[in-house]
C-alpha cells in the first residue's frame, strides 16, 4: 500500500478500470483482521474452478453457476475464487446487475472492502439492492456509519427507493453515532413508504427510541408495531433494563408470554438475569432456564456467572463455570472481574494467564481488578505493558491506568500520566477527566485540581466530579472546603446531588464528627427520595455512630429497607467505637439467628469485640477464631491474626499470643507483632515487648503506618540516626504520612488544629488560654510525660512540643467558646497520646466539663477526672 494513500483505491491485480472512491465518501485504511472468519465450507471441485479460470476455452458458466461460485466462496472465505468469478464476468463483458449485486456482497463478506467499494463505482446503473448491500455493511464498521448516511443521501437524489433492508441498514447507522434527527426523518419515510409494517424496521426504529428518547416514547412505538417477533420483545425489554426499570422488564416479559405466547430464548434470559435485583428472582430465572432447557446456552451461561459474581457465593460461580460446555472470552473475563470482586488477585490472574483468547475487556477487567483490590502498581505495570505491546487503549483503560497513579500517589507519575492522556487524544472526555482530578487530589496536587475544576462550566459538572473534588478537599485535611462546595451543588439546579455526592458527604461528617450537617445532609437525602438507597443507609449509619449519637443510628438501621453484609458490619463497628464489646456480640448472635453470611470484615469486627467485654470470654474467642476456616471456609489473615492476638493480650494471655504467632502459617506482619507490642506494655511485660519490637524493627516497611511504627521505635530507644533514615526512605519513596489533626465543630463550622498549629484566627486567645489550663492541672497532679515526644531536643522543648499537641488546642479552643457546664466534643485522626489522655482527664475537673473525644481506637468521656474507657493509657 502507497503511503498516503487510502485503502479503497488500492489495486489488486484485477483490471477493472473502474474510477477512484469518490471523495465525498473517502474513508479510512481498511483493517481486515477486526473481522473474524467465517466458519469453512464445501469448497468448489477443481473442475469447476479450471473452467472459470479458462471460461473462453470452455462453455461459458452460467449466472446460476457463478452466483452459486460467490455463496460458497463468501462461507468459506475464499478470496481468490471471489477475484476469479470477478474475472470471469469481466472476461465475458457479462452486465447483469444481479451477478455484480453478488459480487459486492460476497466482496464484503470476504473482507475485501475496497474492491467492493471499487466495483459499486464501476456500475453504470447501481439499483436499490447494490446501495443497501454497502449502507448495511458501513452502519456495521467502526467510524464508518456517517459513510453510510452519505451514501443513503446519495442513494435518494438517485430517485431509488430503499426497501426494507435499506432503512435497518441507515436506523442501525443512527443508532450507533447519535444522529437521532436523520432517524426521526427515516421514521417518516418509512411510514410513508408503508415499510413500518415490516418487522425489521419496526425493530430498528424501537432500538432507535430506545437509545436516544424517553423509555415511554419506545415502549409507545412498541405496542404501534402490528408485527412482532422474539427480537421486538427483547430489544424493549434490554431498553427497560438499561434505563433501570427492572420490574417493567420483569412485566413485558409476562406479558410477552401471554400477548403473544412467545417462547423466550436465551438472549431474553440473559437480559432477565442483568435486572434480577435479588438473590430470589435470579434463582427464579435460573430456574426457568432449566425447565426450558437453556441452561448450557452460553448466553445464559455468561448471565448466570454474571448474576451470580453479584449476588451468590464463589462457589456458585466456580460450579457453573465448570458445567459450563461452551466458554467464549467473555465467560473468561467473567471470571477473572468474579475473583477480583472477591479479592483473590492470584486466581484471577491465573484464569486470565489460561485465557487463549484475550481482548481489551479482559485486559481492562484485570486493570479495573488490581485498583479495587489497591494494587496500584501492579495495575500500573499492567498498563504500562499494554501501550508497550500496542493493545487497544479504551477510556476504561485509561481511567484505571489513571486511578492506579492515584492509589500510588507519586506526583511525578501523575505528570507522565496525564501527558499520556492528552497526547493520546483523551483529556476532554469528561470521565478520564473526573478521574485525573480525583489523581491529584490524593497526589496531593490540590492547586491543580482545583484549576481543573474551576476551568469547567456548571453544565459540565457531574456528581463524580464533585464528589472527586469534595473528597479530595477532605482526603488532604480541608474538610471546610468540601462542606462548603456541598453547599454551592445544593444552591444550583443544575448540579445533581446524588446518592454517590451524597454517601461522600456523609462520611466526610461522621469523619469530623459534624452532626449538626449530618442531619442536614439526612433531611436533603429524604427531600431527594434516596432514603431506600442501600448506600445512603449504609452511610447515614455509619455517620450517626460516629458523631456519638447512638440512638439514631438505631433508627435508622430499623428504618431501612434492606440491608447487606456492610449494614451489618457498620452496626458491629458503631457499637465497637462506642466500646460496646457485648453489644457487638448481640449483633453477631441476630446474624447467625437470621442466617446472614459474614465476609472477612465481620470476623476481625467480632474478634475485636472481645477485647470490650465487662468479662472475660477468651475461650469463646478462641473458639470463633478456630472456626472460621472449619465452618466458615474463611481463611484467616493478618487481619484477624492482629485482632486475635490483641485479645489474648488484653486478657494477659501474653505466652499463647507468642505461641500462636510462632503456629501462624505464614509470616507475621508488623500489625501482628504490633499488637503484641502493645498488650506487653499494657502489662509491663519488657522481655516479650523487647521481641515484638526487634521483629517489627527486622521488616522492610512499605506502607506509611510501619514506616511511622518503625521510626518511632527506632526514636523511642534514641536511636535517632536510625529514625532520621526511615523518615528518609519515606521522603524518596513519595510516602506521605498524614498529619496529626483534631476537629471541633463551633458555630456550626469546623475548626481544624495542628500540632503547634498557629493559623487559627484566634490562636492567641488559644495559647493564652492553654496555658492558664495547663497551670491549673498542674495545680491538681498533672504531671507531664515527655517519653510522648519523639523528637531530638532538649526537655524543655519537649515540654513545648508535648503542651501543644493538637488535642490540647482543640479542647482549650472548645472550652473557650462554650458556655461554661457544656460539653466538648473533639475528634482526632490517630491514635491520642497518653499525656493527652492524662492531660484531658485533669482539664475535666479544672473546667467542670464533659469532654468526649474520639481518636482511632474508638470514643472517650472524660468527666470528673474519670474515663469510660477501660483500657485507656
């Protein structure tokens, strides 16, 4: 092929001396291999193939012969004889327009575009059937469909009128680039030319309304359409299912039944499957399948594994895979998304390793695995492999490639990827876009984020974007700047506030602990008829259990429709940071009582609560522990093994914490040693304390919070040059440690502090009163413990760094600006230190206040000099 030139005036040795493509309908280099081949068929005895190759030697064949030639020719996908036939009519001076008509079908169906195009030119009088064999065929190929509409145009000023096959043809072009205007027009045509009776056409045209109008204007064309066929009923049932509306779905395919007393086929379970919103009406389906037989249909084979990775368990998606007879790429890709879901990265990538067949859905299906289960850079690695290789880049693929920079959280990388994404064409597609600014959000480029987002009009704006940005503002500690664009999307009729803005805020406030604007984004969330929203529930829960308010959170788990595994958890957890282990516990019993399944989560949720019982149930511990591969066929993790041990140690079962570890089948993370860290210091045990922490010091950290741990054992036994290197490692490695930080909600703002923090507006009045505070408990036997300060310096300014942690700052700042007798509520991101704890208890007896707080192990209540907690510092 001549460089520059366009593949449909390429020659083929066949000397046609027809004219050039005309320019009006000039298209693209032509890529045969995004076609697959026909299966193969009879081929023609070699007699025959001699005399059409020396048709002047022998009796000419006749137009039966030659057209039977081109139907086996095109099944077997014989390009050669398709060229000889070619020959042979051109040899003979043969015009019959039906032969030529052959020709350019049996042409396009052996791939040969080009010489189809060539030869349609090359008609003197092309009729309706030669236009609509080469409309129909650009419809169907990729950026070709507006080649299609100008030919149809073309087709018209010839005054030939279009038959049946012709209107799908242009419908089908419509359809697939958005030109619903053109449709509109065909539509009239086709009433007018009384081809709407035709089936065909009518089910184009549903298919067209389906796409680009209100569901209600289909499903009217619908019921106008005299004949109907399985097709009709399952292009509108896919519309229902694509626009949500699963129970009309279910309705049209009773009424398919009885109307018109169809026998639905597999691609109609298929599409049932996709709407069943429940476990029941699956197995409902299922069931039907069965007793019709369809069942090892592949197409309700991939439905079934489908609705079953949703909704079922693994086994139930491994035994159909293997009863499954006929597997295609997508009953493999399939697998792969189901063990991703379920985070079994490995089986995943061994299914995808046995694929002999891969496409860009497999490979965005492994990309999209590897960020939910945060593997950022192996998605990253996979990605990059993909450009390398020259595979089909998608927006998904992109978009993951993007969110996997976002889970690495290396600002350079994000710079490369971004350059990427604009070279290549992608940077104004709106959700690779969203996806880029939720990348600099958590790379901590929140100057760029926020010129990307003011750079777009409000008509631009979509729930992921503002969800992206408020997130982010909350992600990188500005909680302040997230409520407030919550508000503008409220105060703009053209921003939607959904579920997925309105789940973000939501967390966003059980976070800070802002109840007041919890209850707020509550009234918003009933106004708006997302109440019966799973999520929503999921979310008001989990909110109204961290702003300590216990009561309504209770009602609104009674109040909710229907819950899964995540309400469950979130119960078990709400009553966990309230310290309520034996309220937890009755969680667990009401599950097993109404058979709900627990996952992974459950289990180190319900080990935890052991630790917060009035008593002592360590056998009762064990027990579960011991039963959750037996009966559960949950393999435990380091998770559960880190929960475990932190029982056992609480209880002073320090020797069998030991022992287990040393059992464990695998290698103990530093969680694990961390925890038996904490119970040997809890009771004073330094032999034990010592081991634990010579084991966490032996890891090679990866992630910031043993990065911190190892820095701080290494600071807390003054080996100083060995912490300064750790804090080194993380600087080049791009680990970012997220500060210490405490809330105060005040007037209905958030107040955020720092250690030593200075930007308030008010912080002289803050240290002034800081230091009165710390006067007077010292007046009362506060006495401070400087081992809390990790830091190199002389004791005096360790006293000023401990004196100005940010809890301390909080509370004088909440003490300050309420009325004396009232409560103050603080929350902090980490874990509080025991000079604060000690600190707050003697400021409770100074002020005669309540002070709550709430760190990452859960709430505390200081009042009188005393602490609810039980294992407090």
């Amino acid at each position: 092929m001549e460089s520059g030139n366009c593949s449909c005036n390429i020659g083929y040795g066949i000397a046609t001396g027809v004219d050039r493509w005309h320019p009006s309908l000039h298209c693209k280099p032509f890529n045969s291999s995004l076609f697959l081949k026909p299966p193969p068929s009879k081929p023609l005895s070699l007699s025959f193939r001699r005399n059409l190759r020396h048709a002047t030697h022998y009796l000419p064949p006749d137009s039966h012969s030659l057209i039977h030639a081109l139907h086996v020719s095109s099944r077997a996908a014989d390009t050669q004889l398709v060229k000889t036939v070619h020959a042979v009519l051109l040899k003979l001076h043969e015009h019959d327009t039906r032969l030529f008509n052959a020709l350019i079908s049996a042409y396009l169906k052996v791939r040969l575009f080009p010489h189809a195009l060539r030869l349609f030119l090359s008609l003197p009088s092309p009729n309706a059937i030669s236009y609509t064999a080469l409309i129909s065929a650009l419809s169907k190929w990729p950026n070709r469909e507006h080649h299609a509409l100008k030919l149809f145009l073309r087709m018209t000023h010839s005054h030939l009128i279009p038959n049946a096959y012709t209107y799908v043809a242009v419908l089908t072009a419509c359809t697939r680039i958005l030109h619903f205007q053109l449709g509109l027009q065909v539509h009239a045509a086709a009433l007018k030319t009384a081809h709407f009776d035709s089936t065909f056409v009518a089910n184009a045209l549903v298919s067209l309304y389906a796409k680009h109008a209100p569901f209600h204007d289909a499903l009217k064309l619908f019921y106008q359409t005299r004949h109907r066929d399985i097709a009709s009923w399952n292009t509108i049932i896919s519309a229902a299912v694509q626009e949500s509306m699963y129970d009309t779905a279910f309705r049209l395919f009773r009424d398919m039944q009885t109307t018109d007393a169809f026998r639905v086929d597999d691609f109609t379970l298929s599409i049932l499957l996709s709407a069943c919103a429940s476990l029941v009406e699956g197995q409902q389906v299922h069931a039907h399948a069965v007793k019709l037989g369809l069942e090892t249909s592949l197409n309700v084979g991939n439905g079934l594994t489908g609705f079953y990775t949703k909704f079922g368990t693994l086994e139930d998606v491994e035994w159909l895979f293997e009863e499954m007879k006929v597997r295609d790429v997508i009953t493999w890709t399939q697998m792969v998304t189901m063990y991703m879901e379920f985070g079994l990265v490995d089986l995943a990538l061994e299914v995808f390793d046995e694929m002999s067949e891969k496409n860009s859905v497999s490979y965005n299906a492994v990309l999209s695995g590897f960020c939910q289960n945060e593997e950022g850079l192996e998605a990253l690695k996979l990605f990059v492999k993909m450009v390398e290789e020259g595979l089909e880049l998608t927006d998904f693929s992109l978009t993951s490639g993007v969110d996997a920079c976002g889970l690495i959280g290396d600002p350079k990388v994000s710079k490369q990827v971004h350059g990427f994404a604009v070279k290549f064409g992608f940077g104004s597609n709106v959700c690779i876009e969203a996806a880029l600014l939720d990348m600099y959000t958590r790379c901590g480029r929140m100057v760029d984020a926020e010129k990307m987002f003011l750079r777009w009009e409000v008509e631009q704006f979509s729930s992921v974007c503002w969800t992206a940005m408020i997130c982010g503002y909350a992600r990188n500690g500005r909680p302040e700047e997230a409520i407030s664009l919550f508000h503008v999307g409220r105060s703009n009729e053209k921003v939607i506030m959904d579920e997925v803005v309105v789940t973000s805020m939501l967390g966003l406030c059980g976070t800070v602990g802002h109840h007041d604007m919890g209850k707020q984004i509550h009234g918003h969330v009933v106004k708006c008829g997302l109440g019966s929203n799973l999520e929503v529930g999921n979310a008001l829960l989990s909110m109204y259990f961290k702003c300590g308010d216990v009561d309504d959170a209770m009602k609104v788990f009674r109040d909710m429709a229907c819950t899964d595994i995540v309400t469950w958890n979130t119960l078990i957890s709400g009553n966990l940071i309230h310290r309520q282990g034996g309220r937890a516990l009755e969680v667990w019993v009401e599950m097993q009582e109404k058979n709900i399944k627990p996952d992974q989560v459950t289990f180190v949720l319900i080990i935890s609560a052991y630790r917060q019982t009035n008593s002592n149930l360590v056998d009762d511990c064990r027990s579960l522990f011991n039963s959750m591969r037996t009966v559960y066929q949950i393999e435990p993790t380091s998770m559960h093994y880190a929960s475990f041990i932190s029982v056992l140690g609480h209880w002073g079962f320090l020797q069998e914490a030991l022992e287990t570890i040393n059992k464990m089948p695998f290698q103990p993370s530093a969680l694990v040693w961390r925890a038996l860290l904490d119970a040997s210091k809890q009771h004073q045990n330094n032999m034990i304390g010592k081991w634990a922490a010579q084991n966490i010091l032996s890891f090679r950290p990866k992630d910031p919070s043993t990065f911190i741990l190892v820095s701080n054992l290494y600071s807390a036994s003054g080996r100083w040059d060995r912490s300064d290197m750790v804090r080194d490692e993380m600087r080049q490695k791009g680990i970012r440690k997220h500060p210490a930080q405490s809330w105060i909600i005040s007037e209905k703002k958030i107040h955020t502090f720092y250690p030593r923090d200075r930007s308030h507006p008010q912080e002289k009045d803050i240290y002034s009163g800081l230091e009165i505070l710390i006067l007077e408990c010292l007046k009362v036997g506060y006495e401070p413990d400087t081992s809390f300060v990790l830091h190199e310096v002389e004791e005096y300014h360790k006293k000023f760094f401990l004196f100005h942690h940010s809890a301390k700052l909080a509370a004088t700042y909440g003490i300050l600006m309420s009325k004396p007798g009232m409560p103050v509520r603080i929350v902090k991101n980490i874990l509080l230190c025991g000079d604060c704890h000690t600190f707050l208890k003697y400021a409770s007896i100074v002020t005669k206040r309540d002070i709550f707080v709430r760190d990452s192990s859960g709430f505390h209540c200081f009042s009188g000099g005393q602490c609810s907690c039980k294992d407090c510092w």
